[in-house]
C-alpha cells in the first residue's frame, strides 16, 4: 500500500500506524493508539490527556480554529519507541492551532515539548493507585513537560518532569517523583506526596499539603512550603524560601538566600540553616534549629526548642525567647542580642558582642569581646580574656563565678545582701573594688536585709585586669 493510501485509510477506518511509516495527516485525525510512548510537539493549541484503565487509548486532533472544515495538518513519525507528533508551522490554515484530546494506559510515556499551549493531564485513581505501588521508579517520569509561555495542570499523575520559561504550573494530589526545572513563571503542587527534585533561575514554587522528601537548588525565585511534612535538602542563590507549617527535618544551604520560618518544626524535628549573607527570620517555631552564618542577620521570636548559633564575619543575630536554651558561637565581628532565654545560654565570643537580658543563667568564654548582661535570674560562669563585661546580676540569687585574663575589665551589679569572694593573694584583691557588699572573710555580708542568703560572686582577677563590684538595695 501506497504512504498516501496507509494515511488516508488511518483517518477514514482509524487504522493503527504501522511501524516506519511518516507523513502528513489532515485534520481531522481520530485513531486508536498502540503506542507505549508518545511525544507531542505544538506551538499552539491545547492538550487533554487522560489516564485509564478501562478507556480504549485513542488520540483525537482536532483544527482549534476552524473546527471540522479544516485544510490543516500533522506530521506523524514513529521513531525507536516513540510515535512523534509535531505541529508544522505555517499560516493558520495549513498549521492552526490544534486540539489534542489523547487517552493512554498507565505507565504510557508521555513527552510535551514546545510552547505557547494549554496542557490538562488527569492521571485519575488508576495513576494514583500505580503511583503508590511504583513509589519512586528512579528517574523514570510518565510525564515529561517541556514547555515555555503555558498553562498546565497535572492532576493525579505519578512520576512527571516540568521544565521551561515563564509557564504556569498547577499539579494537585497524585503520588510518585516530581521534577521541576522552570526558568520564572510559577509552579503550586498541592496535596501529594512522595519526592519532587527543583531546580531553576527565578521560578516561584509554592507547595501546599505536601508529604515526602524535597531537594535541589535554586538560582534566584521563591519556594513556600505551606502545612507540610517533609524532609527538605535544599540550596540557593539568591533565592527565598518560606516555610509555614512546615514540619519534619532538612537543611538549606546557600548565599544571599532569604529563610522565612513561620509555625513550623515539632518535638523531635530539627531545621539546619548554612549560609553567607543570609537573612533569615523565625517566628514560633518548635524543634531543634541550628544557624551558621557568615555575615547577614538572624531575627527569631517564640522559639521552643534549642537553637545553636554560629556567627561570623559581622553577621548579626537578635533572639526574643528562646524555651529550649542557646548555645552561640560568635567570631569576627558578630553581634548577638538574646532576651527571655532559658533554661541557659552557652556563649564562646571571639572579637564579638553580646547583649543579654532576662536570661536564665549564662556560660561564657570571651576573647577579646564585649558581654553586657541585665536580669540574670540564675548563675552565670564567665571566663574573659582582654575582654569588657557590664553584669546586673541583682536578680540572681545564687554563686556566680568570673575568671578575669588580660586587660579584662568588669563592672557587675549584685543584689544585697551579697558577699564578694576574690582568689588570690594581696596582690589580686587590690584588683578587685568592693562597695555594698562583703568581702569574703566578712562575718556578716553587706546589706539590711535580715534574712535570705546573700547573693556570691567569685572572682579571678588576672595581672592586667580590673572588677567593679556593686551592692545594691
């Protein structure tokens, strides 16, 4: 049979394409499908794909502009274990845009490629129920969208792949591997679970009831994780990230990157934060949160589990209760500002700055560093080297202790009655000022009250270095 014959008998009985045979079809095509992968190439028009068990495959094409009088056409090839279908370009008669309407089988292999389209995929339960038993199916994909200056909708598919510029992206439930790769445009995926792999140059991802595992990296853009729980392993450039509701583990790496954290990590759940010059803000959040950064700012309130800082090159932290405790270490230049933390601080300060105000109790090591303290409630541990210390410790009603090296110099605040201990010889008392309060030996310590034990600090004070101590009434 002649090629002219094979496709005209193709349209007019819906024959199957027989392998090797190509050319151009006229529109209007309808024909069963026996294919197992399909690529579809278009410049205009619209596609419906849906996934069925039960429903014949078939493909139906249709001229969009002009209905059943149509001097259009397709170009049809079938090619290793693809059958290619490609839009032709041309004016609007012989290349309109076209109306695809494609039923498969699950686990077909689908390929979009092209632009300026409108794209429907319904995987149905029969996809989500193969999702669920294939899992993750290593880098295999269903569905594979290559498409700029579209709109697409994914809904209950399993494994997919979406990438190309300034499209809009909706995918909604399903199960299975989700790639997305946009350059701009905007991307939601709500209510599904398994993995989805990002990448990209300033797309907007937005990932709404989401349970599963997320990685990748992004070049500028936004990705918002909303009311999910998931693993996240993600790294940026530029990027911003918001989680809101988020729960589970993860990390986020990069430079230049804003973390937004809102309602978010639970008992158990921790969150690690590694970055040059990255802002970052947190707001009730529960779990195990641990910062290091180089240079940039760190902003957090309502914080219910631990928090690790490590700051460096001038970066700047400022926390407002903190339930869990916080352990800081801090070098170059950083700054900290913590108020209302308990159970304790942990502190290593080196040529930084420390601001500290209804604390529960402190322990710190400082190199060359400022440390000012206001309403210590409980005992502080300090050791200073060249180092300048401002305590109000008229709060505390414990022992406290600071050990003063080099050109150390302190001035601290104690409630009355209150008895100060120095270590050493002559030598270093002479270091040491005392008003309002005992020196140890005293037999009774400085103050009026008649009852209560009296507030202790024990000091080392070095050749080099000076304290000022204060009763207070």
């Amino acid at each position: 049979m002649e090629r002219g014959s094979l496709l005209v008998a193709l349209v007019a009985a819906a024959a199957v394409w027989a392998p090797a045979e190509a050319g151009p079809l006229g529109l209007p095509v309808e024909a069963p499908l026996e294919a197992g992968a399909v690529w579809l190439e278009l410049h205009s028009g619209r596609v419906r794909i849906t996934v069925s068990r039960e429903a014949a495959p078939t493909l139906r094409i249709l001229d969009l502009a002009h209905g059943e009088d149509s001097d259009g056409f397709v170009l049809v090839e079938e090619r290793e274990k693809w059958l290619e279908i490609t839009q032709p370009h041309g004016d609007e008669r012989t290349a309109p845009p076209l109306d695809v309407d494609l039923t498969v089988r699950p686990g077909t292999e689908v390929l979009l490629k092209g632009g300026g389209i409108t794209v429907t995929v319904e995987g149905g339960a029969a996809a989500a129920d193969k999702g669920a038993e294939a899992g993750d199916r290593g880098d295999h994909e269903d569905f594979t969208v290559e498409l700029d200056r579209s709109r697409v909708l994914l809904r209950d598919v399993t494994s997919a792949g979406v990438e190309g510029r300034d499209s809009d992206v909706q995918v909604e439930g399903g199960a299975g591997r989700l790639r997305l790769a946009q350059v701009g445009g905007s991307t939601t995926v709500e209510d599904r679970r398994g993995r989805i792999e990002i990448a990209g140059e300033d797309p907007a991802y937005r990932l709404v009831r989401f349970e599963g595992y997320v990685e990748g990296r992004m070049e500028g853009g936004s990705l918002t994780v909303e009311d999910s729980v998931a693993t996240l392993q993600l790294a940026g450039n530029d990027a911003q990230f918001l989680l809101d509701g988020w729960r589970g583990t993860g990390s986020i790496r990069g430079r230049y990157d804003e973390v937004e954290l809102v309602r978010s990590g639970g008992d158990g759940e921790r969150l690690t934060l590694d970055g040059e010059d990255f802002d970052v803000r947190a707001e009730e959040f529960d779990g195990e949160l641990t910062a290091v950064l180089r240079s940039g700012n760190f902003v957090a309130q309502g914080l219910r589990g631990r928090v690790s800082l490590r700051l460096s090159e001038g970066a700047a932290a400022e926390i407002r209760g903190a339930k869990g405790g916080l352990r800081a270490d801090l070098s170059g230049g950083a700054r900290l500002v913590a108020e209302e933390v308990e159970p304790a601080i942990e502190l290593d300060a080196k040529n930084s700055r420390v601001d500290l105000a209804s604390v529960r109790s402190v322990r710190a090591t400082l190199h060359r560093s400022e440390l000012s303290a206001d309403e210590i409630e409980g005992r502080v541990q300090i050791t200073a080297t060249a180092s300048d210390l401002d305590l109000d410790l008229t709060e505390s009603r414990t022992t406290s202790e600071i050990q003063l090296r080099g050109t150390s110099r302190a001035t601290v605040d104690l409630r009355q009655p209150c008895v100060v201990n120095p270590e050493g010889g002559r030598e270093a008392r002479n270091r040491v000022d005392v008003s309002g309060c005992a020196i140890g030996g005293s037999r009774r310590p400085a103050g009026r009250r008649a009852s209560g034990a009296p507030s202790v600090l024990r000091l080392s004070v070095g050749p080099g270095a000076q304290a000022s101590v204060y009763g207070m009434p």
